[in-house]
C-alpha cells in the first residue's frame, strides 16, 4: 500500500498537463503548485488513512529518466485504464503498452503503460474482472 510518493521531473509545464490529464481521469486532482513541485491527491492522517498523496517536483539537472523508474496507478476500471492511456497521450505522453490484459501477472489484470515527459514509465492497472 502506498501512502505518498514523489516523481522527478526535469520541466513543469509539460509535467502539468500530462499529470493533470492523466490523474484527473482516477479523480485525484491537484491540489497545490510552487515553483518546484506540483501537488495532488490528499495527505493521510488520523481521521483519513487511506489518503494517497503524489508530489510531482522539478529537478532541472534530471536527465531523461530510465524505464527502470515504473509507477503504477490503481484504476477503478477497465474504462478508467482506457481513458488514462488516452489522455495521457493526448497530453505529451507516448505510448509503452496498449490498453490490454496481462494474463502472465493473473487473469484479469488488464493495464497500459505511458511514457511521461521525462520518460517515468507510468501505469494504470485494473484488478478487476469485467463486469
């Protein structure tokens, strides 16, 4: 279980509306900006653990990033797996793995896989069976 989690990005502006058209589609806005660090979801605490909190920060002297750096996303649904993919391309990412099942992880595990800006492999997965 992830409580919060940081991606290094080397330009904010691209990062901005690649991170805002992807995670708007799970329903996690953003909820703050500063110079260096863009800022979504919501941070836990006592009366709220099950919050996640993503902090997207700036580090100019990034060069491009591995495909080794791999963040995964929890989708509500196949739909929410399709509709990330497609914003996600439609906002600078690129493609690293169509909208698919991945049956060698287990039976329904249907995903894609993004490239963002910087190159983060980025995924958005849904566990579940279709309904």
């Amino acid at each position: 279980m992830i409580d919060h989690f940081s991606i290094a990005v080397s330009d904010l502006p691209p990062a901005r509306q690649f991170y805002d058209a992807v995670l708007t589609t799970l329903g996690i806005a953003r909820v703050g900006e500063t110079a260096t660090a863009l800022l979504y979801g919501a941070r836990a605490d006592a009366d709220h653990p099950e919050r996640i909190y993503t902090a997207i920060l700036l580090d100019p002297n990034l060069r491009h990033a591995s495909t080794r750096r791999h963040w995964a996303f929890k989708a509500p649904s196949r739909a929410s797996v399709d509709a990330f993919h497609a914003a996600g391309l439609a906002a600078g990412g690129a493609d690293d793995g169509a909208p698919g099942l991945r049956p060698h992880y287990h039976p329904a595990y249907y995903a894609a896989f993004l490239l963002d800006p910087d190159g983060n492999r980025i995924e958005i997965v849904c566990h579940r069976r279709p309904s």
